[in-house]
C-alpha cells in the first residue's frame, strides 16, 4: 500500500512544489504526492523553468490551500519553512512531521540570472532530501 507525503511551504510555488515533482519521479511507486501552501500562490514561472531543466514538467501544477489536505490521512508531513510550520492545521492519524527548512529562493534580490541560480541551488538541494527520503523509506 502506498504511503501519502504532503509537502508543505508557505506559498506552494516553489519548495513545495519541487518536493512534489522530485518524489512523483522518485518514488512514484510507494508514495502518493501532496504539496500545499499556508497561502497558495500560484507555482512560479522559476520553478517551472529550473524543474524542466531537470525533465520535470510542471506545466500542470498548481498551488493548493493546506486545508484542502484536511480528511487524508498522510503517513508523512514534511514542512519546508519555519513559516508554514507555525500555521499548518491539526491533520488526522498519525503522521511522522519532518521539517526540510531551507531559504526560499524567491526572497532573492537581483537580475533574473541570479534569481535562477539560487532556484537551481534550492531544486538541488531539495532533490537530495527527496532521494535521501525515498533511500531511507526503502529500507523499511
């Protein structure tokens, strides 16, 4: 039986959404893949770019409200701002709350070519957590 996941950041634009894109193609086989945001804002056209970099298409995301996660029983709640993590809502059954906390990358001033490379630095590193997370989870 597959596992529920839930990714959650503050806008569901950019973390959480390449957590999502990560474990679809990781782990597609024992995961089923939520993301959602505190206050959804839509998936940033950066997002969309550095993930099919990576041959991830996200042309078909969107950003989802965290209540929209309330009645599924997730196995795991990953959290990845200290943000969200100081709104998520109460969610049923017993989950495993893990907290990714890393800087969003949109916060960063500058020409869109640095923009980039720092939603590169957080896809890469995101992308190791998500392939550490499915390692780990297949030894179980």
């Amino acid at each position: 039986m597959k596992k529920n996941v839930l990714f959650i950041c503050t806008g569901n634009s950019v973390r959480s959404q390449m957590a999502d894109g990560y474990l679809r193609k990781y782990g597609s086989k024992k995961f089923n893949v939520y993301s959602a945001g505190i206050k959804p804002a839509g998936v940033h056209p950066f997002t969309k770019k550095v993930m099919l970099d990576d041959h991830i298409d996200m042309s078909s995301h969107k950003s989802n409200h965290v209540d929209e996660m309330l009645g599924i029983n997730f196995d795991y709640v990953i959290v990845l701002c200290e943000v969200a993590i100081l709104s998520i809502p109460k969610f049923d059954g017993d989950h495993k709350l893990t907290k990714w906390f890393m800087e969003d990358p949109i916060r960063m001033f500058g020409s869109d070519e640095h923009k980039i490379k720092a939603f590169t630095y957080t896809r890469d590193l995101i992308r190791g957590k998500v392939m550490n997370f499915v390692e780990q989870e297949s030894k179980r």
